[in-house]
C-alpha cells in the first residue's frame, strides 16, 4: 500500500518493455507503486514506437496480426507479474491487468472464453483480467469471478455501472469457495475535459464534475460492501495546466481505493501531493453541483453516456491500430 493507514494502493497506468525492467522496478522497490494497468491504448504507443519490440516481432512472422498483439502483450504482462509478485505474495495488491479485445464488449460468451484462456495462457494468479462495464460485460464479470479469475472492471462513468460491476462480483464469489480480488475502474478526467469549457461559460465551478461523480461512485461502492471488491480511480492524468499534476489523486484520495495514474502524475504526487484523505465528500455538496449543472441546461447522463460511447470507440480504435500495423 503507498498509504497504509487508508488501505490506499497507487498502481502505474502504463506499461513498455524498457520501462519493465528499469523504473517500474525502482517504484516497487521505492514503495511507490504495487500495481499497474494496461490498455489497448497503452500497448498502441508501446509496441508502434518502442524499438524495444522489434526483435520479438521479427521472430512472429508466420503468425496473425491478434496473435502477434497477444504474444508482445502477454510477454510484458508476464513479466509485470513475476516483478510483482513479491508484493502479491504479502498481500500488498501485486497486480497487473490486461483487457479482453474490445471488439468483444457486447459478446459475453466470447469475452469469457477470453478471459479465461488469457489467464490460463499467462499462469499468473496476480494478472487481473479486464473487461469493459456493459451488459455482456457483466455477465462475464461474473462467470470469470466465479471461476477464480481477478477482475478488472472498466470504463465506468455511471452509479449504474458500478452497481451492476458490484453485484455482479457478489454473484461470481457466491458461485467459488476461493476469495478473489477485484476493482471497479471509475474514469475521471474524461469528465472535465468533455464539460469545463460549457461549464465556465455558464459561471460554474470547473474541475469538480469528475471528482464528485466519483465520489458519488465510490460511495455506493462502499455501501455494498463487497468483499475483495475495491474502487479504482482511472483517467487521473491532468490535462489541464492551470491544475496541479498530480490533482486527481490529491482529490479523490480515499480509505479502501486504487488510483491508476501516469509516471509522469505519480511523481508529481510522490513528491508534492497532499496525501489526506478526501473523500467520502458530503452528499449534499454533490447533489448542490450537478443542480447547478442540470439548471443551466446540461443533461449530465447524456455527457456520461457519451464518455462511454467514445471510450469503447477509443479502445476499439487503438486495436484496430495495432492490428493493422502489425
């Protein structure tokens, strides 16, 4: 835990082969992070501009672009989790997450068939396996739960998604004997920059409809009370200059919760954050905030429902990317 008192884990948003066997391992040993995450974009920046691939690439000629992306993708989860494992193995989060191929979201057989044969590929017990939060996503969140498999659930933007990645998390552990940890990755940032500018323009406070939907999230995550099942806090990276760097961990810092952040934002944090908690945040400070956005005209579901449309777009957009160069 980067906090201990609060139980609060800081995990690196990134992952890149050099990267692997040098800082990431100065974190770990530094105390700084005990986890990471990984994304189709993510592996986009890594395996299209990193030299560090090209000698495995030349070895997978004979192979299809998808399982070419798998052998570079699980060569770096693999080796993530065996630098990992030592804090797996105390007890102290350990784990590394890869997504299920985001042309699957809406097929849940086929995204639990994935799931697993991922994880059996990998044969890493701290490999986190994620999947985005739709219907079929659910119902693969749940049979991957219940066969023992730690689950990653992302690209959430809504209570309701939450919820559903929750009770779907109880469903799986009541099906296995064995405890299995999960997280429910709530996205930030993405908030702000799709609603500031409006917001400014009507003389609303900025660079809060993030932090208090998550908050708003968290709460009801912790209200199910769950067990092994945690908030995560994604798309913490500022984009805005005017902020702080390391602002989203600052403001969402909270008892029982993961922040997945970049490198740059986690030493920003290391260094100057203020490492209090902040949340939970008062319901009626929430409610106060989205009235004065809902006065002023702006349907805040239908800005969250498009979050979630585009960053299943994104996802997608990143793989086929990969596909197509490789």
């Amino acid at each position: 835990m980067y906090l201990k008192d609060l139980k609060f884990s800081l995990w690196a948003d990134f992952i890149e082969r050099d990267y692997l066997d040098n800082e990431f391992k100065d974190l770990i040993n530094d105390g700084i992070i005990n986890g990471a995450t990984s994304n189709p974009a993510i592996f986009k920046n890594a395996i299209l501009t990193s030299p560090a691939y090209k000698e495995q690439l030349s070895t997978l000629k004979s192979l299809t672009p998808k399982e070419k992306y798998e052998a570079v993708a699980i060569f770096d989860i693999t080796k993530a989790a065996d630098i990992l494992k030592p804090l797996y193995d105390k007890g102290n989060d350990g784990y590394v997450s890869i997504e299920v191929d985001p042309f699957l979201c809406d097929d849940a057989s086929a995204t639990i068939a994935e799931g697993k044969r991922l994880f059996k590929r990998i044969e890493r017990e701290n490999v986190m396996i994620k999947v985005p939060a739709t219907s079929a996503g659910y119902e693969a969140m749940e049979e991957l739960t219940a066969s023992g498999i730690p689950v990653n659930a992302t690209l959430i933007f809504k209570k309701e998604q939450a919820l559903a990645c929750a009770k779907a998390f109880e469903r799986g552990a009541k099906r296995n004997s064995k405890a299995v940890d999960t997280v429910i990755s709530i996205f930030v940032s993405r908030v702000d920059r799709a609603l500031d500018s409006k917001l400014a323009e009507k003389g609303i406070d900025v660079a809060l409809s993030g932090i208090y939907n998550t908050a708003d999230i968290y709460n009801s995550i912790e209200e199910l009370n769950v067990d092994g099942c945690r908030a995560l806090f994604a798309s913490t990276g500022v984009k805005d200059d005017s902020l702080p760097a390391h602002y989203y961990i600052d403001e969402l810092l909270a008892y029982n919760s993961v922040n997945t952040a970049p490198i740059d934002t986690i030493s920003a944090f290391h260094i100057s954050g203020k490492k209090k908690k902040a949340l939970p945040i008062k319901s009626e400070i929430i409610a106060n905030h989205f009235k004065k956005i809902s006065d002023a005209g702006i349907n805040f579901d239908e800005v969250l429902d498009k979050q979630i449309s585009d960053g299943l777009v994104a996802f997608e957009d990143a793989f086929r990317d990969i596909l197509e160069s490789l």
